[in-house]
C-alpha cells in the first residue's frame, strides 16, 4: 500500500482526534484545507479502506474504520 501523504495524515489524525463521525466541511476546517481538497483527499482514503462514510441529508460524514 502506498504510504500517505501529508494531507492524508493531517485527514486522518482530525479524524482519529474527535472520537465522532466528522461532515467533510468540519474535516476541512479543522485540518486547514479548502473543502475540494479534503473531499479529494478523502475520497483516497476511502478507496484505500481506511475511511467509512454516510450521508446525513446533504452532508457527507466520515469515520475512521477500526
């Protein structure tokens, strides 16, 4: 597996540090990026297997799958 890059580590380590299902604007936030690029970002985790997902009425949660 390819290792992550540093944006996918700042993703993961929001994600590992709020013990809760997260909505990609919050995800973005809170790791300082524009939304497009956490969503991009996301989106590579979950094709890696290291990210669950839902949507909860427009908004996209995700969670780290454990």
């Amino acid at each position: 597996m390819n290792p992550l890059s540093p944006e996918e580590k700042r993703i993961v380590t929001v994600l590992y540090y709020a013990h809760k299902p997260l909505s990609t604007k919050a995800i973005a936030e809170r790791s300082e990026m524009a939304w497009q690029t956490a969503k991009k970002y996301l989106e590579r985790l979950y094709g890696k297997k290291l990210l669950r997902r839902g949507k909860y009425g427009k908004s996209i949660y995700w969670w780290l799958r454990v």
